[in-house]
C-alpha cells in the first residue's frame, strides 16, 4: 500500500521536470529569441564629427576635442555629450547614447554616428 503514493510522488515529480523543458521548447517554436546576454562594461570605437559651419571645435564630455570635421576614438562606459562650438555661432550639444549589439546580429555603437550639429549664428550685439 505504501508503494502507490511514492509511485505518484514519482510520477507527478517527472511531470513536472518534463513541463520545465515545455516551456522554452514552447518559445524556440514560436520563434522567441531569448534576451542576449549583457554588453561589455565599455565600448571602445571610432565617433565622426562634422558640423555646418565646418571648423567648429568639438568637444566631447569625456576630454577629447578636434576642429570639425575629424574623427576621434572614444572610450565610453555610459552616455555622453559633444558639444560643437565657433565664434559667432551658439554652442550646440548633442547627446550621445550606446546602442547595444543584438546577439548574432550587430555589435554596439555609439549613436548618433556620425556626430552633427548645426550651428546658429548669434545676432551681433546692437550698435550704440
């Protein structure tokens, strides 16, 4: 008598072990791709820079600058700014972001890239 409930406990735990395995059989069939694994802490690359006029000074809140246009490699672990600058002209800042890679498909990047801004004349201060 006692060998048919240890059977069913059996049993019922071998359903259960089995359901586990159902349910990402179940999101492979229909087509879920499972979440890819987290990026690397930085990314490491290349960001262009241009700008209308061209000649601005650029400067990206991490350190680096260069007169627009240029190119400059860049080390970033988080989001950051470029700000593009010229006598006459307003500063213009542009955000940057990075954009993870998808598995098997893309690698991450910096975004927006290249990097633009266009600047606005400022209005000459009135004449005495």
């Amino acid at each position: 008598m006692k060998a048919a409930p240890i059977a069913a406990l059996t049993a019922g735990a071998a359903l259960l072990a089995g359901c586990a395995g159902y349910s990402s059989s179940v999101d492979w069939l229909l087509g879920r791709v499972p979440p890819a694994p987290p990026g690397p802490k930085s990314l490491s690359g290349i960001l262009d820079l241009n700008s209308e006029p061209q000649g601005a000074q650029a400067a990206v809140s991490l350190g680096a600058t260069c007169q627009t246009p240029c190119s400059l490699e860049i080390t970033a672990e988080a989001p950051f700014t470029m700000t593009f600058s010229e006598q006459g002209f307003a500063p213009n800042t542009v955000a940057v972001k990075i954009q993870p890679g998808r598995q098997g498909v893309s690698d991450p990047k910096f975004t927006p890239n290249p990097g633009f801004a266009q600047l606005a004349p400022v209005a000459p201060p009135p004449k005495p």
